[in-house]
C-alpha cells in the first residue's frame, strides 16, 4: 500500500499521534486534521485512500462530514472508518449494523489490532458499496419519458387531486353533522 494516503480527521492530537504510529512504518502518507471544516477541505484537496473520522468534532461534526462525503458519489467511495469514544451517539444518527452504511467503526481507545481490523473491514465494505447514480443519468432517462406518458400523469394527478378536494368536503360535512348531535 506504499504511496496511500490517509486521512485521520480528529480533534485529539493524541489520538492523530497514535494511529499515525500504529501504521506500519513508511507505507502510507498521513494526513492530520483537527476538526471537520478542515477534515473536508482535505478530503477534497488530496482524495485520500481512507479517511478515519471522529464523530465529534468542532466547527463541522462527524455527522456533517460523513453526511458530505455520502452525498459526494466519488467521495463516497472513499473506505471510511468512524471512530468514537461513545458509541450511541453514533447509533442516534446513523442505525446498527454500521456495515450496512459500508463504514468500519472502531472505539475509543483502541489497540494496534482494532485498528488493523477496522482498515480492512472499511476497505471491503467501500468495495460493496454500491455506486450512486449520477444526476446526469436520472435526467437522460426522466427525458426518455415520452410528452404522451407525461400528459397522462399530469390528468391522473389531475383527477387524484379533484377525488381529494371531494373527499376533504365530505369529511368537513361529517365532522358538522357529527358536532351537530353532540349539542343536541
């Protein structure tokens, strides 16, 4: 893996010391950020070949940078390990199993081993991610729709919405005619 960059976004100098160190030596660059705002400018500027995130950290969180980096179709390629002293607020924001999301998470403090692991583990789960479609590819096939198939969705909402509009009369009057009897 000699030449791979990676991106530990953590505002624990120590725990950015200490991953650094766990690496094996000279086979990989990395990159250090101290809170999320930077963290993203990196992730942008030198497309790193794993990033291991903090859930919280200032000005941009955890959250804020991993919800960027999904929406980004190639930076969501990107393996992603999310580390954190305190495994429910992860969970508050994103549901077990993490694998599902196709991130490693790994908790505070951790050893040489778990962090071994969770490289891996964010490796092959980045590699079962399915590709997200582009915009580009949603508007080709939306335009594919013939001005005819168009044309008859806009009367078939046209219709739905009159049948609504009645029903939401009738229910006006039951809700009268029901309050109508309770005075009485």
């Amino acid at each position: 893996m000699a030449g791979q960059k990676i991106l530990v976004i953590d505002d624990s100098k120590v725990i950015r010391v200490r991953v650094r160190e766990m690496l094996p030596q000279g086979n990989f660059e990395v990159l250090e950020a101290k809170d999320g705002e930077e963290g993203l400018k990196l992730i942008r500027e030198a497309r790193p070949n794993l990033i291991m995130l903090d859930f919280l950290l200032p000005k941009v969180s955890g959250w804020e940078v991993y919800q960027k980096v999904q929406a980004h179709p190639e930076l969501s390629k990107i393996p992603l390990v999310i580390m954190s002293g305190r495994e429910e607020e992860v969970m508050e924001k994103i549901p077990k199993p993490f694998e599902k999301h196709f991130f490693a998470f790994i908790a505070k403090p951790f050893e040489k081993k778990q962090l071994t692991e969770a490289i891996k583990s964010a490796m092959v789960l980045a590699k079962k991610k399915p590709v997200p479609e582009a915009p580009a590819a949603a508007a080709t096939a939306t335009s594919g729709a013939g001005a005819a198939e168009i044309q008859a969705m806009t009367l078939k909402m046209a219709k739905m919405q009159a049948e609504i509009d009645t029903l939401k009369k009738q229910m006006t009057q039951v809700i009268t005619i029901i309050k109508q009897m309770k005075a009485k």
